[in-house]
C-alpha cells in the first residue's frame, strides 16, 4: 500500500513529497523537493509574522497553496508512474504559519487547504496532524518521533536522530526498551544563519557553510545567545520561528560589541551545533549506550555545522542519514506518509510521553478523495 507525505518545512524553502511502501517495510520508493511558487513564497513568509489583513491573505494562500500541493502530487506521481488510484491516503503538513503551545489557549496552525488537495488529486488527504496532541496536552510537536521509532530504531544501543530544519529536533531512540527515550525541539537548526545569510549576502542560504566557516565565533555574541531560557528548559518543549528570527538575531546584537557579519554567522553555527549537543548530552540517556548520531533534513548540508557538531559530540560517530542507507531530504515528508498510514489505521501518531500529551492519539483530520 504506498502513501504521499507532503511537507514544507518552516524553511519555507520548497514543497517535500515522499512516496512510503507500506508492503516493502516502509521504503521510501521516491521523493521530491518543488520549488514553491515566488508570489506563494513571499506570502507565506510574510504570514509568519504579525501584519495587516491577515485573514484575507491567510484564507487566500491556504486555497493556493492546497492547490498547488495538489498538482505538485500529481506531478510527483505521474513523473514515478503511478496513479492516485494505486495511493491509499496523502498526509499533508501544510506550512506553519504560528507554532503557540503554551497555555491558555495552546494551537499551531498550519495552511494548505487539505479540501483542495483532496478535490485535485481524488486521493484521501489527512491532514491538520498537530492539533489532537495539543488538545491533550501535548507540544503538537515534534510529530516525526514515531516514524523515526519505525525506521531507525537499533537493537541493544541507543540512536540519536537529529532533523536540522529551520528549527532542530531530536529523538532518542533507546533500542533495549524499543521506546523513543525523548523527543523535543532544540531550538534554531538553519532558522538564524538562514536569517543571517539572506539579510547580509541576499542569498537564501549558507552554501555548504562556507561564509560561516570563513568567520570566528564572538564568545560575548554566543553567551548572549545560550543565555535564552529555551535551551536549559527541561523538555517537553518546542519552538518555531516566530521566536527564532532576524529580529532575535538584531536584539542579541545591540547589546554585543559590533562584530563582524560572518563572525556573527560563525557563532549562529556554533549556536546550533552546541545547543544539539547539549540537548543530546543533557536529555539523552546518558553517554554511555549512545552508538550514532544520525543528522537529516537541510542544515546535515551544511558541512561546517557538520563539522562544529562533530567536534560537539567528539565521543560518539555523528553521520549524515546516507550512510545508514536513508535519503536525509525526505525523512519528514515520509513521516508524514507514515502518520497517514496510523491515521487510516486508527492507530496513534503521538510519542506522547515526549510531546507531553495525557495519552496516545489518533492524528489528524481526513478529507475524503471521492
Ligand atoms: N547546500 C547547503 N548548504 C547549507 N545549507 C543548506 C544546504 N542545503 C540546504 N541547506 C539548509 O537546509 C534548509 C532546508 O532544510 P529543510 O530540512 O528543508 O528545513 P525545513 O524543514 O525547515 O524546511 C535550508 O533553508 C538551508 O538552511
Ligand atoms: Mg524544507
């Protein structure tokens, strides 16, 4: 049975679209990373953050980017031969546009009109997946924890998965309970060099690290960064980029001596890589059993915070998702897929000992394809 995950991450930096085999122990046949359309791209970054006539804008750009997910779908399909026939049910994230999981009123709102999608494709869509572990209690975050229980679990040792998004997340996988150990937000993965880079080199991101790797770390600048409660923060816990943002980076900055612009993105790479580090030294289970790090998602490209991460975590072997045989790009669009899959199944998609929910739920919400 195949399933579609779509995903566009908090990067905003295109639409993930993962094919998942549920016959063949859940391989992930193909996926695909579409450009989002530039007019679609520049609303949906600007609907991140406080502006005028937001519910217009914001009912618009959900129909639009339900449209365009659906024909991206098809594409995807057809480009793989297959049909919407042979796809049991899409699980869509849609795109972040607010991530509040504190009381009183906790919610995360995601677009991308799941009706639409459904209405293009004839394909069961299921979508909304974070609302239902709010409802309880829960952070609706991080969601990808359980996929990573079903594809990267060890046996007797324990494995880190890290995903570097715009913000970075980590599961703990502990291969003798079977269990995921723990499973939260570490705070800023590509969020602030991605900021950086587009403010100082109009450029969307760090090539590979490079201007980051040509600066030195301000040691002022990076105390003043880890001084953010979120980090010493007992997990559960989560965050987004409406904290995590150019205009984070320009507070930190007025209160630091001027330092140099790739100086500065240096110490965001550092930032990230410490803060995963200590996240995995802290919360983890204890060094001891740790066998892998294992790095997903965009900022793994990223070969100088590879680098820094490496030298974080000196003791254990931190690898790229490839060399254990798994494509790092599409790791959350097929667990997306995934949660589809336990939603048609009436199965829990919450590791809900780590998002902090009161118990196991279902996941979403289905729009029928015909
Ligand atoms: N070649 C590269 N060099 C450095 N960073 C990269 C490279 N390719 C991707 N990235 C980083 O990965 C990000 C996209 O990662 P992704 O996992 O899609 O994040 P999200 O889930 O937030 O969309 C980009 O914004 C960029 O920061
Ligand atoms: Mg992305």
């Amino acid at each position: 049975m195949l399933f579609v995950g779509v995903i566009s991450g908090t990067s905003v930096d295109g639409l993930d679209v993962a094919l998942l085999d549920d016959s063949r122990g859940l391989a992930v046949p193909a996926g695909a990373h579409q450009q989002i359309p530039e007019d679609l791209r520049k609303e949906l970054i600007a609907l991140a953050t406080p502006g005028d006539n937001e519910v217009e804008r914001l009912g618009r750009s959900n129909v639009y980017l339900g449209a365009w997910t659906g024909q991206c779908v098809l594409e995807f399909l057809d480009a793989n031969g297959f049909s919407n026939s042979d796809v049991r049910a899409i699980g869509s994230h849609g795109q972040t546009i607010r991530h509040h999981p504190e009381p009183p009123h906790p919610f995360s709102l995601q677009i991308g009109d799941a009706s639409v999608i459904a209405e293009i494709t004839g394909i069961d869509v299921v979508s909304d997946p974070r609302s239902r572990d709010l409802a309880a209690g829960g952070q609706g975050a991080p969601l990808v924890p359980i996929y990573h229980l079903a594809q990267f679990l060890t046996d007797d040792t324990v494995r880190v998965v890290v995903n570097i998004g715009g913000i970075g997340n980590i599961t703990v996988l502990d291969g003798v309970k079977r269990s995921v150990a723990a499973g939260f937000d570490t705070g800023p993965g590509n969020a602030l060099l991605d900021a950086w880079t587009q403010h100082h080199l109009g450029r969307p991101f760090d090539d590979d690290g490079a201007w980051a790797k040509s600066g030195q770390p301000s040691s002022e600048l990076l105390e003043r960064l880890l001084a953010d409660p979120y980090y010493s923060t007992a997990p559960p816990k989560s965050t987004g980029k409406e904290v995590f943002n150019l205009a984070y980076i320009q507070e930190a900055l007025a209160t630091c001596p001027a330092i140099e612009a790739n100086d500065a993105q240096a110490t965001f790479c550092e930032l990230s890589a410490r803060t995963i580090a200590d996240a995995i030294s802290r919360w983890g289970t204890g060094e001891a059993d740790l066998e892998d790090v294992v790095v997903c998602g965009g900022g793994r490209h990223n070969l100088e915070l590879m680098r820094r991460l490496s030298d974080r975590l000196s003791h254990v072997s931190v690898v790229p998702s490839e060399d254990i045989g798994v494509n790092g790009d599409f790791v959350e669009a097929a667990a997306l897929a995934y949660l589809a899959k336990l939603f048609v199944e009436h199965r829990p998609g919450n590791c809900w000992e780590a998002t902090g929910a009161s118990g196991p739920r279902v996941l979403g919400c289905l729009y029928p394809g015909a």
